[in-house]
C-alpha cells in the first residue's frame, strides 16, 4: 500500500491491526525520529543512520528509500520472506519509490494505491494532524503532487473516504473475506 502524506495510511494500517488480527504488518526500519505515541519495534524500527546503511549494504532491505528528501525509510526483506513463506497475508506501507522496487522483484504481488477524496481534503488532513510545520508541509504536499500522479501504475486505487471501508476493500484486495459489518443492537 502507498500513498501521499496523510492520507490516511497509518490510521487504514491501525484498523487492520484491529479488526484482521491475521494479517501481518511489515515493521519499517528508518532514520526518523519517533513521534510521540510511536514504539520502537512496533510503528518502525528507529535506527540511526549508520544502522541504516550497514542494513542497505549487507541486502537485508526488500526495498528503500529516501522519502520527502530527508530521512531513509526501507522495508527488512527476511520478515517479509517468513512471513509468506508460512502463508500469512503481508501488508507493506511504503512510498511510490519503494512500491516501485517490490515490483521489480515481488511481480505477483498487489499494488494498493490509497487515494484522498479529494486535494482540498488531503491538504485539510495534513494541517489537521498538526504534527509538521509548515515548511515540512510544504515538501510533503510537493512530494503528494508526484505520487497521486502515480495512481494510475497501481493495480487497485482505494479512496480513503471512510476507514472502515477503506480497510474491506484494502484486504478484499489482498484476498480476505471482508467482515460482515456489525448488526446494531
Ligand atoms: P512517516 O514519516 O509519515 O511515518 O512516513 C513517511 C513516508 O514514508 C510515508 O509515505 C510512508 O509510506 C513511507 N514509508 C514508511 N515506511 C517505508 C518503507 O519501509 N519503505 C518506503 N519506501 N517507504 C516507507
């Protein structure tokens, strides 16, 4: 799954957390520094750069990249290859750089584009969230610009307008039987 600054990627991978227990979801290693409520081992691997490198260098990055022109951002390849090795449905939340490597050498998997409603209501978001300035907005808006560009090289475009359903049609994609919505009592 990709898509541009907060669109809603981390809440979409939350409620698949929540509600498909049985998916697996790939731990990023990066640079960046935690946010506060972020877990080390848990959101991302927080390493320092040199950690990084040594990563990138020994191959054990399934992919990588630097994401809005600042910090490293890469995907561990062995708990991936485990995972789907033993049968578990792999859920990986990285950039359009980065979906664009696992194509190279995971062609059978889903490309999932997860999409804003619209431009006025991903800016909307990005301000909402209140965890950038405005300089560091700006790059991440510059850096969306060039990914909803992208939209179209994926096999599935979802549109972020409600998370729960979202998240149905995210996994639907990935093969799993979607849950019955909850009967009101
Ligand atoms: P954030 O700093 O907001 O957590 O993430 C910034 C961007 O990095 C998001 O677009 C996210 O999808 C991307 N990202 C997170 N993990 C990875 C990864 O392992 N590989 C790549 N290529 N991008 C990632």
């Amino acid at each position: 799954m990709a898509g541009p600054t907060a669109v809603g990627k981390g809440t979409v991978s939350a409620d698949v957390r929540e509600r498909y227990p049985q998916v697996w979801l790939s731990v990023s290693a990066t640079t960046r520094d935690p946010r506060p409520g972020e877990v080390d081992g848990v959101h991302y691997l927080f390493v320092g750069r040199e950690e990084f490198d040594r990563m990138v260098a020994a191959g054990e990055m399934l992919e990588w990249a630097v994401v809005h022109g600042r910090n490293s951002y890469g995907t561990p390849r062995r708990a991936v290859e485990e995972k789907l090795a033993a049968g578990v449905p792999a859920l990986l939340e990285i950039d359009l750089q980065g979906a664009r490597q696992v194509k190279e050498s995971m062609p059978d998997a889903r490309f999932v584009f997860l999409a804003p409603p619209s431009w006025e209501e991903l800016e909307r978001r990005l301000v909402g969230r209140g965890t950038e300035g405005p300089e560091e907005r700006e790059r991440r808006l510059a850096t969306a610009r060039v990914e909803l560009a992208a939209a179209p090289e994926f096999d599935h475009v979802v549109v972020n307008d409600e998370v729960r359903r979202a998240t149905d049609e995210l996994v639907h994609v990935m093969g799993l039987d979607v849950q019955a919505a909850p009967t009101p009592l």
